[in-house]
C-alpha cells in the first residue's frame, strides 16, 4: 500500500465524483475518455480489452499530438477549497504516459472559457511512468476549477486533489437548519480508532452510499469496548437533527450509536481523541437497523446549546454510509 503524503491528512479529495466533482472539458480523449479521470476505484488494466480505437486504458488518454502545443483537461471541483497537495497517478501508462505536467486554477461563478486568467498552481513538473506523482501546494488561495496540462499529450489514470473546503455562510443562513457536518460546509474528520474498511470522511458527503463500500467500516471487534469516530463541524451550532444511515449495511451495521458533542473554542488545545475531551451526551444509545436512514430529532437530542465537535460512537463495531448533523448556526 502506498504511503501518503503529510499534506493529505485531514484534508479531502476536492475532485472527487462522491461530492459533484467533474472533467467538463478536454482537448483530445481519443484513446481514453476524460471522466474516467476522477473515478474512486484504483484503476485497472485488463490485457486483452481493445474498443474502436485501441487498447482500453482506465484513465484519461489524447491521442499522439502531431501539432504543436499541448493538451489538457479542466476540472470543475466539487465544492470550492483550499489546496493542500495533488496526486497526477499514470498507473499502468508507460510508454504513453507524459512526460510533464502541470496545473492552474480559478475561482469562478461560471464555467471556465477563452477568457479565463487561469493562476499557476504547480509549474511544469516532471512525471513519472506508472506510478504517483505527489505535489505539494502551498497556497491560501481559493479554487472551485483547476486546469490540468499534460505536455504533449498522453494519459493520466487519476488526478487526486487534496484540499479542505471553504463554506462561506450568510446572513440569512442563521435561521434555517442548516448541515454543520457536510464536507461542502466545512465539515471533516478528526480521527477515529479505526478505519479498516472504507474511507471515513465519506460518511460526510451529500447523497447516498452507492454501495458497502461506499462508508466507513471498521475491523470485527474482538475485544470489549466499541468503535468512534471524531468530526469537526464547518460550524458551531445547535444541533436538531442527527441522520445515521447504514445503507448496503445489511450483516456488518453496528447494533446501536451514540452521540457526544463538545463546544472547543481552540482545538490545539485539547485532545479530541481521547475521553479527556470534556464531551458531553448529546445523544443517548439508539438501536440502528440494516440498510435504513435513521432520523434523531425531538426528544431524542439531549438540549446541549452549540457544539463544534461531535463524536459518533458505533456500538460494538461495523459500518455507516452517511453520517449527518443539523443545526442552526449560532454565529
């Protein structure tokens, strides 16, 4: 397994189709059409799959430029954020992957065109055949496009974008109910004690699970206790709603949950993945059900006022698609 960077911890993959992200545009896909860029799974090769046009290639692929210039493809971002790093993976194109990169952003109300004052992100960089390749960004700036140029033609298995997301709430958003843990608004993961199945910051994006693994998982527990899972909301609120859903879940969904909640004014100041944390009940043990979207609201939420931070206790083990927290802003 591959060992990521430091600048992917705590941060999610803004070019993610699980939270909208899309290649709305390329200059050539002849050899390999451009959505399958950003799909989730690790890419395949399959040796004896041909279609019309040549080998079949999981990824995006231009044909051979006989011009000058080069190609490239833009991403509309699943929700506008700040960048931490990038991954420009070629797994399995090797004589055809290219040589160089590089990308540029923008932050835009519509979608990109000739016009567009593209800013550098990563300079011209040199790739490496089937494998990853890891970029560090150092910039505050905010992204919602980025532009991904490969020089001069060739294929990408898969673009990662790692980077946290900028919720910039409105007056108005006050109140209304508002979801203070989605990833779109600003909410992440903390830590959790484990994670072995799935990809825990998942449980946070909008819709539904396409399938069981499509969430978070943990290992079968063999030992007395049970498994959590820290989120910081995008947010402080006061929480009115709580939504667990084990969807796909069927023989592997945790029996019951709990819910603790915190108001940190400055997380670097305490441990919040340790019972020292001062938490709160905000949520008492509710039995859970296979493959269902559960709704806690009412007398169910134990009135706490804001929080900032939530844990979500799965008792003893098992797996949860989506995990949602509503509440109304209190600043």
């Amino acid at each position: 397994m591959t060992e990521l960077p430091a600048f992917t911890k705590g941060a999610i993959n803004l070019a993610s189709p699980r939270i909208g992200a899309d290649v709305i545009y390329a200059t050539d896909e002849f050899f390999a059409p451009k959505n399958r860029l950003l799909k989730v799974e690790e890419p395949v090769f399959i040796d004896d799959k041909y279609d019309e046009h040549g080998k079949w290639m999981d990824g995006w692929e231009s044909k051979r430029r006989r011009v000058s210039g080069n190609d490239h493809c833009i991403v509309r971002l699943g929700t506008k954020g700040v960048l931490t790093g990038v991954d420009i993976y070629t797994r399995f194109f090797t004589g055809n992957h290219p040589p160089h990169g590089s990308i540029e952003g923008v932050l835009s109300d519509s979608d990109p065109n000739g016009d567009t004052e593209w800013v550098e992100i990563l300079p011209k960089c040199a790739l490496n055949a089937d494998s990853h390749n890891f970029f560090e960004i150092a910039s505050d700036d905010r992204f919602n496009y980025l532009r991904l140029n490969i020089y001069p033609d060739g294929g990408v298995a898969r673009l990662r974008v790692y980077g946290n997301p900028v919720c910039e709430w409105k007056r108005h958003d006050l109140s209304n109910l508002q979801e203070l843990s989605s990833v779109i608004n600003g909410g992440n993961v903390v830590g959790y004690n484990d994670a072995h199945y799935g990809d825990p910051w998942v449980i946070l994006s909008p819709s539904r699970g396409l399938n069981m693994g499509d969430g978070w998982e943990t290992r079968r527990r063999r030992e007395p206790g049970n498994d959590w899972i820290v989120i910081s909301l995008g947010a402080v609120g006061t929480v009115e709603r709580i939504e667990v859903d084990t969807a796909h879940f069927k023989g592997n969904y945790p029996d019951r949950c709990s819910i603790q909640g915190a108001l940190v004014e400055d997380p670097t100041s305490v441990d919040l993945l340790t019972d020292d944390c001062s938490w709160d009940n905000l949520m008492d043990e509710q039995k859970l059900s296979m493959d269902r979207n559960h709704t806690f609201e009412g007398d169910k939420i134990n009135k706490m006022g804001p929080v900032s931070h939530v844990r979500l206790n799965i008792i003893p083990d098992g797996g949860i698609s989506r995990f949602r927290v509503l509440g109304k802003l209190t600043r």
